[in-house]
C-alpha cells in the first residue's frame, strides 16, 4: 500500500512525521468517535520503506502538531 492509498483508505490526509527518503514515517490523526464530555483524537503513524506500507503504531492520545 503507498502513502496516497492509506490516506484514501483511513480518509484522513497524511503528514511527514520523520524519517531520511525511502524509510519516511506520516502521520494520520481525527476524531475518535467516542462520545462523551472530554474530545479525544485518534492518531496513527504509518511507517513507509520504498514506497509501501511497512507498519503503523496507533495511538489514541496524539494531539495534532499541525493546525487544521
């Protein structure tokens, strides 16, 4: 899966996190969907080696270091 595949399957666009070309790491946050008083986003970072999705962390507390 490349970078532009995973952000048209999670439907969130992906950012440059880190990482030297060929081995980058982006980064995909949104809602949670969970309801209740406090807003929580849920985040993912996708690691990519030569183009193709090579693992993803999730993790539910990422706040967002990019304004949308």
């Amino acid at each position: 899966m490349t970078p532009d595949q995973a952000a048209a399957a999670l439907g969130e666009p992906l950012v440059y996190h880190s990482g030297r070309r060929g081995s980058e790491i982006y980064l995909a946050s949104g809602p949670a969907g969970i309801p209740g008083f406090y807003p929580t986003d849920a985040g993912i970072a996708l690691q990519f080696r030569n183009g193709r999705l090579t693992g993803w962390k999730k993790d539910w507390q990422l706040r967002r270091p990019w304004p949308f």
